[in-house]
C-alpha cells in the first residue's frame, strides 16, 4: 500500500512575511537580486547585542558595502519604514525650508534676517537630524564600525536639532529684547558645542563617561526652561501663551514622550514577538518626533504671525 502524501501547509507567520517580501534565508538571494532576509539569530553577535530581539525577521545580512547598504531602499525590510519615516521628513524640511523663507520674507518689510535666520537654522537643523537618522538605519547592516560611526551621527543629528529648536522659540520669546534673546542664544549654543563635543570626541566615548555624556546631552534640553521661565516673569502667562503657544508645546511634548515610552518598551513587538517585524516602536517613536516637529513648527509660525501682527519693538 502506497504511503500517503500529506501537504504541508505554511504557517500564518510564514505567509504574512512573503506577502512583505520578507522571506527568511541564510544563502541564495530574493526576487529582483535583493539578498535573502535573515532572522534575528542568523546576525552576528554584535548585532544582535544592540539591537531588538523581538524583532524576529526580515534583517538585511552584513553587507560590507556601501551600494548594497543603499540598495536595500528598493526592497521590503526590516529597517524600511525605519529609514523612509525620516528619509522623506528630510527631504520636505530641505525644501519646506525655501517656502518658509519665502512666506515669511513677503509678510512685511518688518520680517528682519535675523527672522529668516532663526527658521532657517529650524528648518536645516531638523533636515540634519532626520538624515542622519535615515543613513544610520541604511547603513547599519554595513560593518560593526561603519554601524558605530552612523549611530554616533545619529546621535549628534539630534543634538544640533535641539539646539536649532530652542534658538528659534528663544527668538520667538524674546523678539524686541535682543540683549537677552542674545545672551540665552550664547548660553544655548555653549550647551550645544558642549553635548556636540562629548558625543563625537573619541576619548569619551568608552562606557566609563556615558554618566557625562547623559548629563551634558539632560541639560543641553532643559536649558529651554531658563527662558521660559524668564519669558513668564516679564510677560506674564497670558501673554506667553501667546509667543510661546503653550497648546503646541504640550502636543509636541506629548508626541516626545510617547514615542520615547513605546521605543522603551519595545511596544508592541514585545508583546507579539515577530507580529511588528516591519512596523515596530523605533518606527513609531520615528513617526512621532517628526510629528513633534511638524507640530512644533506650525506654533512657532502662529507665534510668529502674532508678535508681527501685536507687538511693536520700540526703537534702541
């Protein structure tokens, strides 16, 4: 008698990651030349260590090159929505940046270069920001050392955005008292060369200065309360609701600490392992902070638009 031939019937999981083009594979490569994807147990030692193990599927092999880091935008992966949700961020703030200019540059003969400059330096210090972060989740399958270096730029892409954040909204709050817009701008730019410093200088990048690294990169962001907290004592907080719009703040910090809850949770792809390989909580805290931005810059346009429209600086 003849045995009997079974068919053998794939898996929910295996299904959904061949509907993203996800398919596990130690060797051979995938449709169209892309390599085949790996699992989270088939990378290296180093790579595993730092990144997220409950991300089970669709990781790129080690690449060793350049090209084949940059041809991973033309296929599904795990790193796609990763790069793609500052990629494209990147590129509408570099050119949102001329609109910006130009709209605010026909307002008024009042619209000063200094004015232009603040939102300038807003608009390309989130472009920085938001490209390193693109490069870095490129370029992360590249080498362990090419990994490091992309993530250190990652990390100084947010510290020159913060920076370009704070200097704007301080423009925006002091802009008839240059004197003290000027001192916190120096305080400000102080902090910021400060945490730029200890981010990219080699001998302090061991574990043994992290402590320092933290603290200079703590208190670079919470300088902003110095002039907030002046801006109340001078104007009032009716009237600092106004310049600072206090609403898109709450919204921007709101955005902020969400994503940064999700990204230390590992949430959702820690409660369902291999369920969010594509779209995990690092993509979400992506889709977030570019939210926090955009929020972020539409306060200080209507912030902008009122000090224009209310406030008449009397002549030094």
């Amino acid at each position: 008698m003849a045995p009997t031939r079974r068919l053998r019937v794939p898996s929910k999981e295996s299904v959904a990651r061949k509907g993203w083009g996800m398919e596990d594979g130690a060797s051979g490569s995938g449709e169209a030349g892309r390599p085949a994807l790996l699992s989270f147990d088939e990378m290296p030692e180093w790579f595993q260590h730092e990144n997220n193990q409950w991300i089970l599927h669709g990781y790129r092999p080690i690449s060793g090159s350049f090209p084949a880091s940059f041809r991973s935008w033309w296929y599904i992966h795990n790193e796609t929505v990763n790069i793609y949700s500052h990629l494209v961020p990147a590129v509408v703030f570099l050119l949102g940046e001329c609109y910006i200019l130009q709209h605010l540059a026909g307002k008024s003969p009042r619209v000063t270069n200094t004015d232009l400059v603040a939102f300038s330096s807003f608009m390309l210090t989130a472009t920085i920001c938001f490209t390193f972060s693109a490069l870095y989740h490129t370029l992360m399958n590249h080498s362990y050392a090419v990994d490091h270096l992309c993530h250190r730029l990652d990390m100084l892409g947010i510290r020159i955005f913060i920076v370009g954040d704070i200097m704007l909204g301080v423009h925006i709050i002091f802009w008839c008292e240059t004197t003290l817009r000027n001192i916190y701008w120096s305080m400000i730019g102080g902090f910021g060369v400060l945490t730029i410093i200890t981010n990219i200088h080699p001998k302090l990048q061991s574990h043994k200065y992290r402590s320092i690294r933290t603290l200079v990169f703590v208190a670079t962001g919470m300088s902003v309360l110095a002039p907030l907290i002046k801006g109340l004592d001078i104007f009032g907080l009716d009237l600092m609701n106004k310049k600072a719009l206090t609403y898109t703040l709450v919204a921007k910090i709101g955005c902020l600490l969400s994503g940064t809850v999700l990204y230390a949770m590992r949430f959702p792809e820690s409660w369902w392992p291999g369920g969010f390989d594509i779209c995990s909580s690092h993509s979400f805290m992506h889709i977030l902070v570019v939210s926090a931005a955009v929020i972020q810059l539409i306060g200080y346009m209507e912030a902008f638009d009122y000090a224009h429209l209310n406030i008449a600086c009397l002549a030094s």
